[in-house]
C-alpha cells in the first residue's frame, strides 16, 4: 500500500506545481500559500498514515516470527534489520506532512520548525539503508543457493562488512546534507529534502540527490534483478542436469542387467528359446518400468523451477512497485 500514498501525493504535488508561479529557487523557505482545497490538504497529509501503519505492523510481525526462532542464521539478521529500517522509514513518510516549518510552509496540517524539517530530510536520506538491505538479502541467496557458501562462512567472510557498509554509507549520507544545511521543505508536494541554498544551486542539489537516492536505487534495482536472475537459472540447470544424470545412470544399469541375465540364460537354467525370448522380454519391460519411474519423478522437479521462478519474479516486481512511486515522485520533485 506504500506506492498509494506516494500515487497521491505525487498527484496533488502536480496540480500545485501547475499552478504556482516561478519562484526564487535559492530562498530558505517556500511561500505559505497553498494552492490546494482543504480537503486536497486533508488527503495529502493523511494518506500516508494507513499504508504507513500496516508497514509498521507487518514489520513488527516479522521481527516477532524472527525472534521466536532466534537469530542464528545471517538471512534472519539481514530480515531483521530490513524490517527495523522499514519501521523507521514508514514513521519518516506518515508524518511528511505535519513536521514542516509551521511558520514558512503551505502545508495545512504542518505544525514543525526548522528542525524537525531537518530530521525529515536526514530521516528520508537515511531510509535509502532498505534498498541496500533488500539488495544484500538477494546477494546472501546467490551465495548460498548459486556458490554453495555455509552459513557460519557467510557470517565470518561477509555479513560483518555488509552491515557496516550498508550503515556507514546511509548514516554519511544522511548527516552530510545535514552539517550542510542542504535540507529545507521542498517546494511541491509535502515533506521536507534536498533543496537549492546560497552554497549549493539547483544542478548542485541534483549531483547531490543523485549521490544520495538515485544512485543506490537503481544500482539494488539491479542487483536485485540480476541475483534473481542468476538464483533461476541456477536451480533451474541444476534440476535439468540431475534429470539427465539419472536417466543415463539408469540406462546404464538397466543395460548392464540385461546383459548379465542374457548371459545367465544362455548358459544352462534355460534351454528352450520360447522361455528365453519371455525372459528377456520381461527383463525389457522390467528396465522400461525402472526409467519410466524415474522420468515421471521430473514434474515435480519443473514445478519447483516454476516455483522458484514465479518467486524471483514476485520479489523483483514487489521492490519495484514499492519504490519506483517514490523514486519518481523524488525525481520530479527535484
């Protein structure tokens, strides 16, 4: 539900840029006229709050299923950090709306100052720590399902640095913009986030916000895709070759037992050629029935390539939708 109010949003963000006239884009604050009705307002700053409510709720769920079953594995670490992000991010977007300068802004509802715009605008900087988070959960199954790496490996060689570069990068980030001031209300929509000051012009700010959202976005957006790929394709092989593998390990078998039962007839139990064209005729149909229950074993194998490929699809097409509202909304807001 989180792409819905960014969707909404991003709606009344345009119908007010359409009718608001040129300003100065290198003031510290934005006119306090809105340009929107009360009830537009009144969609605008409450929107977010359902969708962030259920984000909050499904992510405290998760963090109870995962300490119910402990936190040994790296994969339930990595879900857990995720989901405390996630909380923090939802919280961050709810309140877009009511923690701008209440003296400056043209939101309705808005009742903050300086300061609390400031914490939206690190807040919303540092909530680029879920897209890295998302994407080192699809590099731990590349590792493990694709190149076979155990879990206490993954723990000792990996995920120490995962984690610290994921939070190094996401806390920089967010407390650069902050030491230089570059965070004011942005000039449509809600909320407040990188905006042109005196030391930073507006094709500043957009280096700025390249480095800060853009980049990472599109950099998981592609790990995510490509490990997912890679995850498919491995399954996948590995299901079709062990196919083959026992399809020709049991023709071999079931030829070398013919073989020998051919040679044991041949020898002295049975002399007459009607019994031995049975014998090897129930030989024949007794291999045939071995490869036939071992080629029959194989939909089930395809169903779990399907399986896993639907689940690859899903998990790509779910972290697209759920940040692409906002990364465009982002994008026209700068």
């Amino acid at each position: 539900l989180e792409p819905l109010a960014a969707i909404m949003e991003s709606t009344a963000a345009i119908m007010e840029s359409n009718q608001t006239q040129t300003n100065d884009v290198n003031t510290d604050s934005v006119s306090n006229v809105s340009y929107l009705s009360d009830t537009q307002e009144t969609v605008l700053a409450f929107t977010p709050i359902a969708p962030g409510l259920i984000s909050i709720w499904a992510s405290c769920v998760l963090i109870r299923l995962l300490h119910k079953r402990g936190f040994k594995s790296p994969m339930r670490r990595i879900l857990l950090a995720l989901s405390v992000t996630d909380i923090f991010m939802s919280i961050t977007s709810a309140l877009q709306s009511f923690l701008t300068p209440r003296e400056t802004s043209r939101r309705l509802y808005a009742v903050g100052n300086h300061a609390t715009c400031s914490y939206l605008g690190w807040g919303f900087t540092f909530s680029t720590i879920s897209f890295w988070y998302y994407a080192a959960l699809s590099f731990y199954f590349v590792m493990v399902v694709k190149f076979g790496m155990k879990d206490p490996v993954f723990a000792r060689k990996i995920e120490p640095y995962m984690h610290a570069s994921i939070c190094l990068f996401s806390t920089t980030t967010a407390t650069i913009g902050l030491a230089l001031n570059l965070y004011g209300e942005i000039p449509a929509g809600a909320g407040c986030w990188l905006r042109p000051t005196d030391d930073c012009d507006s094709d500043c700010t957009h280096k700025v916000a390249s480095v800060f959202g853009g980049a990472p976005f599109l950099l998981c957006v592609a790990v995510v895709i490509v490990n997912n790929l890679l995850i498919f394709c491995h399954v996948r092989g590995t299901i079709y070759q062990g196919i083959k593998k026992s399809r020709e390990r049991w023709s071999n078998s079931m030829k070398n037992l013919r073989v020998s039962i051919r040679a044991s007839l041949s020898a002295s139990k049975y002399k007459s050629a009607t019994t031995a064209k049975a014998a090897a005729a129930a030989t024949k149909a007794a291999a045939n029935d071995h490869v036939k229950k071992q080629v029959t074993a194989s939909p089930e194998q395809l169903q779990r390539v399907k399986r896993v490929g639907v689940q690859s699809f899903l998990y790509c097409l779910v972290f697209l939708v759920t940040y692409s509202w906002t990364t465009v909304l982002t994008t026209y807001r700068n």
